[in-house]
C-alpha cells in the first residue's frame, strides 16, 4: 500500500488548521480564522427590544449595522460581563447562501493558533455543557484543550432568528 492511499493520509498531509483562540469564562474556544473578519474592543451597543438575552444588541461597523451575540449566553450561561479586556469578534455567517456580518462577545481573544489534524479529536458525548453539535471537535494544544466550535450550528442565523421570533411572541401575550 502506498503512502498516499494509506488511511489517515490526507489528513497527516494536510497543512495544520489555524485557529482564533478566545477566552468564555475558565474555557478555551477557537474558530477558524478564515471567517473571523476583525477584532475589535467591546464598547456601547444599542440595545434592541424584546431581542432573546443572548442578543446583546447592535454596532455600527463603518456604517453598518451588525448584531453582537453574547456567547456566553448563547451557550445557556448567564450573560458576559464587559470588562477590559472584552472583544467584539466580527465574522462572517452564512444564511440561505449569502454572508453576513456577526459580532460575538467574549472574554477575551487569545491568540492565533494551527492545530493539526490528527491533533483534534471529535466532540465528546458528554462533559461539555454545549450542545454537541454546536462543537466541531476538541483540539489538542499542548497541554490545553481548545473547544473548536462549529459557528455554522452553534450560530445558525435560522435558528436565532426562530428563537427571537419566540421571544418576542412571549413577550407580546
């Protein structure tokens, strides 16, 4: 067997991932870099009504409007507290095929990071307080894991929508 048809060959061959590394509490979470748009320092938002907690609220990115989701809420937690070294992540969202521009709160951004394939493992069963299939896999960094998360899942634009439109039905009887 040659070693390009060998199992496991394409992935050992395959240039090592890279990852945004950021900060929810006592955790460690990545994203694929190749989404994240910038990095900027949490600041005002405005907020808006009858918005689910996990909606923080809105900025004004060079003149345009872009929801900020609180992570830490979104993930069923209680709502990220801002402090110095809060950031806004910009990234970009896919929703019925076009890119759009989300912010997410966090603790605070790491660094930047490559994990290799063979370095992450797939998302565990059980021991995560996130739903599963919010997690693309655990990568192993070091002596650290880092929760890789899957932001088309764990951020569906659909779903948050659906949950807003819940919230506001709620709010409204």
């Amino acid at each position: 067997m040659s070693k390009e048809s060998a199992p496991g060959a394409a992935a050992a061959a395959a240039p090592p991932a890279q990852y945004l590394t950021f900060w929810l509490g006592e955790e460690v979470f990545g994203m694929d870099i190749r989404t994240v748009r910038e990095i900027i320092q949490a600041g005002p938002m405005a907020t808006v009504p009858l918005m689910p907690t996990f909606v923080r609220g809105v900025i004004n990115l060079r003149g345009a409007v872009v929801p900020v989701i609180d992570l830490n809420a979104r993930f069923g937690r209680s709502a990220a507290h801002i402090g110095k070294k809060s950031c806004i992540v910009i990234f970009d969202a896919m929703r019925s095929g076009e890119r759009t521009e989300l912010g997410l709160l966090v603790d605070a951004v790491s660094e930047v990071i490559k994990i290799s394939a063979e370095n992450i493992e797939p998302p565990p069963d059980f021991g995560s307080a996130l739903r599963r299939e919010f997690i693309s896999g655990i990568g192993k960094v070091a002596k650290r894991f880092v929760i890789l998360l899957e932001p088309d899942r764990a951020l569906d634009l659909r779903e948050m929508a659906e949950l807003c439109e819940s919230s506001q039905e709620a709010m409204a009887t």
